[in-house]
C-alpha cells in the first residue's frame, strides 16, 4: 500500500470515526437531555443495541473502503463534491444496511417499521456528510495528493 493510500484511509478514521461515534451517542443521550428521564435511551438500547452494535462495526469497517474510495476519486481528478458524495454514499450505505439486514434477523414482527427510521437518516446523514465531514475529509485527501 502506497504511503498517500495509507494516509487518505487514516485520514477517514482520525475525521470520521470521532464524528459517527459522537453521533451515535448523541442519539442515545439525547432524549435523556430532553426528557430528564433514562427510560427513552434505556428503550433505545434494549431495542435497538444489537443493530447499533453492527452499525458500529460496520462504520470501522466503512471508514477503510470509503478512504480508499476517497483516494481513487481524488486520483482520477473527481471533483471534491463527487468525492464527498460518493464517499458520504458508500459509508452511509454500508452502516445502514448493516443496520437493517440486523433489524431483520433479530425484530421478528413487522421489522421494516423498525428499518424506516434507519432508512429515512439513511438520506438525511447521506446528504448532510457529503457537505460536511464528507467533504472535509475529501479535501484533505486531495491535500495529501497533491502534497506528495
């Protein structure tokens, strides 16, 4: 692996992975801020803890591939908010249907209400990361492109 490879992947975890997991634990604490009451967030773990497991596996894992996408784009001269978009898709995409394809094995009635909401922050966080972190990110890989 190249050493600009190397650091566009390090890159999408020292940016990415911080924000996902702030995300994600502002979306369990959140209610707890909102309603002065743990029950909400002890809800949303106890119904949704194995998915958020996998989503958390699955957003590591994420962060590699769409680091090394991040790069390739970057490489053939993409433009920084094709980049970001197919960079913001791809992890998004992955997280998320980790996410449902979880839901489903382990929700055995009506799992696709369980999946809606996972679907609708599917576009909402898809098109927000692509103007922000995605683009963050895109443009520092590029930075390092061109560095090198």
């Amino acid at each position: 692996m190249n050493k600009q490879l190397w650091q566009s992947i390090l890159i999408s975890y020292l940016i990415g992975a911080p924000m996902g997991i702030l995300t994600i634990i502002a979306t369990i604490i959140i209610p707890v801020l909102y309603s002065r009451e743990g029950i909400s967030s002890m809800s949303i773990i106890m119904g949704y803890g194995f998915p958020t497991l996998g989503l958390i596996a699955a957003f590591i894992i994420a962060l590699w591939f769409g680091g090394k996408l991040a790069y390739k784009n970057v490489n053939k001269g993409k433009s920084l908010i094709l980049t970001s978009f197919k960079y913001s898709t791809f992890v998004n995409l992955i997280i998320w249907t980790t996410y449902c394809l979880i839901v489903y094995q382990t929700i055995e009635d009506d799992s696709f209400k369980y999946m809606l909401p996972a679907i609708i922050v599917f576009l909402i966080s898809t098109i927000l990361s692509t103007f922000t972190i995605g683009l963050l990110i895109s443009y520092i890989i590029k930075l390092i492109n061109r560095s090198n």
